[in-house]
C-alpha cells in the first residue's frame, strides 16, 4: 500500500476515518496528516491493541480505499 496516496487524499478520508474508530477525535485524527505510524499508535492507546492488531487493522482498512 502506498502511503503518499493516504497522506494526499487524508483531509478527505477524515470522516471515514473517525466513522471507522470512533475513539479517536476530530483533532487526533487531523493532527495525524495521513501518518501511519502515529495512526497505529493511537489506536494502540485507544482500543488496547498490541501493534500487530493496530497495524493489521489499519492495512486492511487502507487496502480498499486506496
């Protein structure tokens, strides 16, 4: 998956991003700017995941949107 994609299209994934993890908040979300890694760990932090759980998490949401 090619991240530069995400980071260019990311003001207008937002929404969808915060529809999918409803934890996260509207200024987490756009402070992030497409940054997988700050992503992962957010969600870590969030939901209690270990970094294999965020990570596939977050490639499998990616892989159909982009």
């Amino acid at each position: 998956m090619n991240w530069d994609i995400v980071k260019g299209k990311w003001k207008q994934m937002t929404g969808a991003v915060r529809e999918k993890w409803g934890e996260l908040t509207e200024d987490e979300v756009a402070q992030m700017e497409g940054d997988r890694d700050q992503l992962v760990g957010k969600l870590q932090e969030r939901y209690g995941w270990t970094k294999n759980e965020a990570e596939r998490e977050v490639d499998d949401y990616f892989r159909d949107k982009v």
